[in-house]
DNA sequence: GCCAACGTTGGC
DNA sequence: GCCAACGTTGGC
C-alpha cells in the first residue's frame, strides 16, 4: 500500500465536491503535468492518499482511496495525459494545516513542503503516520 | 493581487 | 540540445 497527496483548489473542486460523488468517485481529471501524471500511474486500487486544498484553506481536509488505475483522462483527447479514480474516505476529524506542517521538523521533507507545485506527490508511510495522528486519526 | 518558483514551449 | 520567453501554480 502506497500513499499519495492530492492538491485541490477548493474552488475548482473541493473535498465537499469529492464527498458529494460517494463512494462511486469519480476520476482526478485534469492533471497537464508529467511527474504528477507519473506518480497517477504508479497508483494500485486500495492505495490511500490525502486530500489538500491548495490557495484557500491549505490544509489536508480528507482521506481518499484510488479506485481505479491509471487510464485516459476523459476531459482531454490528448493521448499523454492519464488519470486514476478516487472516492472520498473520511474527513480529517481535525484539518492539518501547511502551517503546522512546515512546523513540524518529521515532515521537513515532504514533497507539499519541497516541491509546492506539485499536485499529485508521494507521502511517505512515516508521514502518512504522523499527519494521521496531528489529524486525531 | 502580487510575485517567486518552476515547468513548458519553441526558436535557433 | 540549449536556453530565453512565457504561462501557471500557489503561498503570502
């Protein structure tokens, strides 16, 4: 099992859109950049990851879990960009913001930290840990 | 709304 | 294949 963070910006599609899709999901569409179509195709079906609003809110809200793999983003004919399908978990009991986040010294190294324009990134299962219990999981 | 960081494009 | 110009992202 693999963990991953999914960046959002509330606006566009936020984790209460994700929640109204159910437990059918739906796809993460939309994604025009390689590394982070690059980590989409690495995804397996079970495989858990963040929800982040990214520009309003920065923080992660919510658990989504990857329901189907890697295939063709429907919202493009162009053949290089795919997408995988997600459905919303649960809610974060408590939001764990970017500030917190950039305060805490174990996830220093975190992609939302190091590379801040990547949408779709890997987390750790350390991270994915520690963020889980800031989060009251 | 600004602007720094960074990914992409396209001319050479 | 380099790199300048350009566009986009995302924190502040």
């Amino acid at each position: 099992m693999q963990y991953w963070l999914f960046k959002s910006e509330p606006y566009k599609w936020s984790w209460e859109d994700q929640k109204a899709e159910g437990a059918a999901g739906g796809e993460w569409d939309g994604i025009r950049n390689y590394q982070a179509r690059n980590f989409m195709r690495r995804m397996k079906v079970g495989d858990h990851g963040f929800f982040y609003h990214s520009n309003e809110g920065l923080e992660i809200v919510g658990i989504v879990e990857v329901i189907a793999e890697s295939h063709p983003d429907s919202t493009t004919d162009d053949p290089r960009w795919d997408c995988v399908d997600v459905k919303a978990v649960r809610d974060m009991p408590r939001p764990v913001t970017l500030k917190e986040i950039k305060a805490t010294p174990e996830l220093s190294e975190m992609s939302l930290v190091k590379s801040m324009r990547l949408s779709v990134q890997p987390v750790t299962a350390q991270e994915w840990a520690i963020v889980c219990r800031m989060g009251g999981l």
